[in-house]
C-alpha cells in the first residue's frame, strides 16, 4: 500500500477529492495549509506528491476527525533500527478511546518518515498523551534504551508534528 501527500488550497484539494470520489482521499486542513492524502495500491493522481509506502497500519482513515503527523527525519543508517522498533511496537495505541487508526509511512522520497494517527477529535489525542499507553509507549525516551538514545544517533534532525482537522462530507 502506497500513500501519497499533496498541498494546495482547500478549494483546489476539493475539487481533486471530488473529481476522484472512487479513490481513497482524505481532505486534511489547518490554520496555515491543507493537504489531500491518497491512500492506493495503485499510482497516484497528484503530479509532484510526497510518496510514502504503508509498511504497518490500523484501521481506517477517516473522512472526519483529527490528524496527527509525527514526521521524523531519519539516516539512511537508521532506517533498518527504526522501522524494526515500529513494527514491533506493543500496539497499545490502538485499543485508546477515540483512536480511529495508525500509518507507518516510510518515505521514498525524502528522508522523513511519518507516522500518522487519526483521532475521532483533538480531545481522544490530548487524553490519549495523558494516558498510561503513551507513557509506556514512551517509557524508554532519552535514554540508552530508546530510539532517541540509541547509538550512533539515527536521527538526521529534529522530528516535528503536524495537526490538521478532517471535516465530514
């Protein structure tokens, strides 16, 4: 499974979604950008997206609630350490309230990978980094056991996040 990103303007990324209804596309749109993900097993409709394969998932993307990117640059040293830590996490996320799904996405274009969760609101994610599941998902952070103080440093610069809401049709 591939997932590809594409920005423009809201009404821009709208007509796309609506010209294409039988492809999987979510409308994502925040205070400063809006951004369309197509989620296929086949090629894209965009012509210049950021291009991601889909290596763990769950659930289904939604076409309301909140998004939550975790982009996080990685050497191509690192890549084999943190895709193994992902896709052998406890999965704890996904039993959350509020949680609708998870996607791993390893980047072929770039060196950020994104890790993507889709809540049914903003509240379902702040509770979710309240909970005990975030903090042993995160028990081992800066320290020699986690991925953040792993050695050599896998990390190319610092990881940001991204929030956009999705509206219902």
């Amino acid at each position: 499974m591939n997932l590809f990103i594409t920005s423009g303007t809201a009404d821009f990324l709208l007509k796309i979604k609506e010209k294409h209804q039988a492809e999987n596309m979510v409308l994502m749109n925040n205070n400063e950008s809006s951004i369309l993900v197509h989620e296929t097993e086949n090629k894209t409709l965009f012509s210049s997206p950021r291009k991601y394969e889909v290596i763990d998932s769950a659930g289904q993307l939604g076409h309301e609630g909140f998004a939550v990117f975790n982009n996080i640059p990685v050497t191509d040293e690192g890549r084999p350490l943190f895709e193994d830590r992902f896709l052998n996490r406890p999965r704890l996320i996904e039993n959350e309230p509020g949680f609708v799904a998870i996607r791993v996405l390893r980047p072929l274009s770039s060196n950020t990978y994104i890790i993507l969760t889709i809540w049914e609101n903003e509240g379902a994610f702040e509770n979710w980094q309240k909970s005990k599941a975030y903090a042993h998902a995160h028990k081992n952070r800066g320290t020699e056991a986690g991925i953040d103080g792993a050695r050599p440093n896998i990390f190319e610069s610092a990881s940001y996040v991204s929030k956009y809401y999705i509206e219902g049709e």
